[in-house]
C-alpha cells in the first residue's frame, strides 16, 4: 500500500503544473533597493509600479537575472561581491548561495540562457581584474569559465540565438576597496560570445580609451552600450554607443551644453521600441535618442538611474524612491517609495 501511496503521489506531483512568474505576481520589472531602516531588499513591480514581492537580502544589491520560465531570479552583490543569491520570487524562499571560485569576484550582472538551463555570471580575477564568464548548470552548481577578452566586464547581455554580450569596462581594481589602478592604460571593449568562444571583439576609438564601458541594452540588431568617462572631467565626450555586428560603433552626444550636465557619466540604458534612452544619477537627466543616434531630447530627475522599457517609452527609478514612466519626454509619476532604488532595473 505505501509503494502504491508513492506512486500515485509522484504522479500527482508530475501532473502539477510547474510554478510561473504568475505564482510572484506577474512582475514585469526586478529592482534592488535601499529601506529607509537601512536594510537591503529586492522587489517586483507591476505595470502600475506596485510592489509585487520584497525579498530581504544580506546587503546591497547591484542588479539581477530572471530565469527565462521559472520564478526565479539571481542577484548580485554590488562589485565586488563574495556572493549572489539564487531567490523563488513565488513562496519568498532562499533557494541557494553562489560564491565565486577561490580568487574571483563577481562583478553585478549575470543572464541565463534562453531555454534556462545555464547562467552565466560576470567576474574578475581578484589578482589582475580579468574577465571572465563563470558558467553554471540547471542546479547552479559551477562548470567551468571562460575568458571576456578584457579587464573589468561589468554586464553580459543576452542576445537572440544565445549570443552573449559583454561589457568590458577595461578598469584594473583593487580587490578590496575598488581603487582604480590602470586608467592611463584602461582599454574598454565590446565582446560577443558563440558558443563560449568570442566571436567578435569591438574597441573604442583611441582617444576615448577612458570612456569604460559599463551596460548594455539590445533590440533589432542594435546593441545599444552607456559609457562612464575616467578621463579629463573638464571634457564633454559621448556616453551612448551603439553597434551592429560587423560594423563600427556609432557614438551619440546630446548638444554640448546639455551633454556636459551629464557629467561624463551614464548609470544605465534601455531600448524601447525605435528610442533608446541613458540616464544619470550625477547629472539628474535621461537623455532619449533614435536608434541611428538622433538626440530626441531630455528629462530632469535627481538621481535618476534605474531604466526600463515599457509600453511607450521608459520606466525610471530614483535614489529618492520615485518611479516615473517617460513617454516621449513626458513623465508621469507611479509611485514615491520610502526606499532608494540602486543602479538598475531587469526587465522580466
């Protein structure tokens, strides 16, 4: 009777259907936030900009990585970080812990494969910050590595066909206190990753080796890139690249007076229908462009950083917890939370 009682319970637990994004509310976005006790959380948010879950975590968080089906997301420390968390955004449960290989670091981002099955997460090499891609299985545990072609990767993006993108910010670290170590020599780059192998490398233009590149959006062939300036403060340089294979990278400015409020620094960027858009918290503005590089204009908001696309333009997120949709340069608040949103916002 017992063996017969566990059959039929495997059954049932076959013919139940799997946990959904659903099962968490049906988030469109993943944001990590500061509370105004000081503690550390990460929360889903609904078209309306409505919590649909907070999840506690040990400190602060950089950015994370949803699952492609399953209710679950990734996140990361701030760089450099000992630890991401592995989170069912569904019942609120601590799935697992990564911690990085003996020397490694991870830097913020990480992106699953289409089909799930494989993360990849963005590190360093502690001793000479070296890029890599560590590689995980369905169960997360670690399977291997491979190099970025660069010094300090900050985002891997991926793209259609599971293409992956790499930010190669090209800044050397110090492994405790992120002092910057190498910005006469920094050599930033674009990488694209096949089948764990780098299938195209892009550099920037000698003259703006200072301009590190940090985040990436992408949408119909265009890899759109936010740049952060190391170099003379004094000048006005671009800070959105985009690229399509094969060809080199077109670099997009606001006119100057309007590019030096940006302070030679952009947070983030995203890609929404035929615009894409950086933002910075520095400068307190979100800079919107065509995707042939067109500047479209500007939107004030302090501290803005956290982007996102949404129906008809762009969800922002501020260190003073305001949530604005931007629609063609209009934006109309969703919400003021008693939390300071960090650096980025994952789309679902």
């Amino acid at each position: 009777m017992g063996s017969r009682r566990a059959f039929l319970a495997g059954l049932a637990a076959l013919a139940a259907p799997l946990p959904s994004w659903a099962d968490a509310g049906n988030p469109l976005w993943l944001a990590c936030a500061r509370e105004a006790d000081g503690g550390h959380a990460l929360f889903g948010l609904d078209a309306s900009g409505a919590d649909t879950f907070r999840l506690a975590l040990p400190a602060r968080g950089h950015a994370g990585a949803a699952h492609p089906s399953r209710p679950e997301a990734v996140v990361f420390a701030r760089r450099p970080g000992a630890w991401a968390l592995v989170l069912d955004c569904g019942s609120g449960a601590l799935l697992r812990q990564l911690t990085p290989p003996e020397g490694m670091q991870f830097n913020g981002h990480g992106a699953f494969t289409e089909d799930g099955t494989r993360l990849y997460t963005v590190e360093q090499r502690a001793s000479d910050s070296q890029g890599f891609l560590g590689l995980w299985d369905s169960a997360y545990r670690r399977i291997g590595q491979i190099e970025t072609g660069g010094i300090g990767p900050h985002e891997v993006l991926r793209l259609p066909g599971d293409v992956f993108a790499v930010a190669n910010g090209g800044i050397a670290t110090d492994p405790t206190d992120r002092t910057k170590l190498n910005l006469p020599d920094m050599a930033p780059s674009l990488a694209y990753l096949e089948t764990d192998r780098i299938a195209e490398q892009v550099a920037l233009p000698a003259d703006l080796h200072f301009n590190s590149i940090r985040h990436l959006a992408h949408a119909e062939g265009t890899l759109a890139f936010a740049m952060q300036w190391e170099g003379d403060p004094a000048m006005t340089v671009p800070l959105l690249g985009l690229h399509r294979r094969g060809a080199a990278p077109v670099l997009a400015s606001a006119p100057g007076p309007e590019q030096a409020l940006m302070q030679g620094y952009a947070g983030s960027v995203a890609v929404s229908g035929a615009e894409v858009a950086i933002t910075s918290p520095r400068g307190g503005r979100m800079h919107r462009f065509s995707l042939d590089g067109a500047f479209l204009g500007a939107t004030t908001r302090a501290d803005v950083c956290g982007l996102a696309p949404c129906e008809g333009g762009f969800l922002t997120t501020d260190g003073g917890g305001g949530i604005l949709r931007v629609e063609g340069g209009t934006a109309r608040p969703l919400g003021l939370r008693t939390r300071a949103w960090d650096n980025h916002v994952v789309t679902l």
